[in-house]
C-alpha cells in the first residue's frame, strides 16, 4: 500500500509541475498565471500531505480492492502524458486550461474512489479532503476559463 501512496504523491508532484509549466506559459501575467501558480502549490501541498500520510503503520493501509490500484495507475500513466505534453509543445491559454480542468476532474474521481477504499480512516479522510480541494480547483479553472471567454469577446 506504501507504493499506491508513492505513486499518488508522484501524480500530486507532476501536477504541481505541469501547473507551474502552465503558469510560466500563459501570456497573461494576470489571473491566468496566478490561478496556475496557485494550483501549483497546492498540488505540492497535497503531495506532502500524501507523503504524511506514509507514517501510518503499513497494515493500517490495506486497500477493499484493487480498483484503487488500477485507477491510481491509469492516474500516474495520464498525468505523466499530460507532463510530457506540455513540456514538448505550446498550448493556447484556452487548451491549457482546458487541460486543467480534464486534469481535476480526473483527480476527483480517483480521489474520491481511494477514500472508498482505504480501511484506515484517516487516510479515507485524507483523499476525501483532497477532493474537496480538486473541487475548488476545477471550479476556479472553470471562471477563469469564463473569464477568458469574456475577455476574448
């Protein structure tokens, strides 16, 4: 259970970096760059809450099913194309946040899925809170993905 908490701490690690990708490409210095470089951070923040969350006593950790393996797998595998992606080509502010917003929903629903499937209830609580901060994440990327829409008309 110790390598899923790994490799979920290594998704939080390359968010934070394709966010800050994001932010050092956006054209707009302005709310743009600031919503990425906020989202960055956070993405590190959650990554050391995950890696805090490696203390607990490893047969505390036991996961119902492997569904939460094969999820945070397919999570690791987007996330490290998505890393690739944006390292290797130019986005438009709209596809970069476009992208973003994929991204959240994505975190959501493994997020959510992991605190189904940990017995150890602070570990459930850990991943349902981070859900709660992937919500507040795609709802800011969806203003300013509006924002970016009444600005271009």
């Amino acid at each position: 259970m110790q390598e899923l908490l790994r490799n979920c701490s290594v998704i939080e690690r390359l968010a934070g970096e394709i966010y800050q990708q994001l932010a050092a490409a956006a054209t707009d210095p302005g709310r743009i760059s600031e919503t990425f470089t906020r989202l960055a951070q956070d993405e590190r923040d959650h990554a050391r809450l995950i890696d805090l969350a490696l203390g607990v006593p490893a047969e505390n950790l036991d996961v119902v099913t492997r569904i939460a393996w094969l999820k945070v797998d397919e999570a690791l595998q987007k996330v490290r194309r998505l890393h690739r992606e944006v390292g290797s080509r130019s986005l438009s502010e709209e596809e970069a946040l476009r992208l973003a917003v994929r991204m959240e929903q994505d975190f959501i629903k493994v997020h959510l899925d992991n605190a189904l499937h940990f017995f150890d209830r602070r570990t459930a609580v850990l991943f349902e809170d981070l859900a709660r901060s992937d919500e507040a994440h795609l709802a800011s990327l969806r203003e300013c993905l509006e924002w970016w829409h009444r600005q271009r008309r």
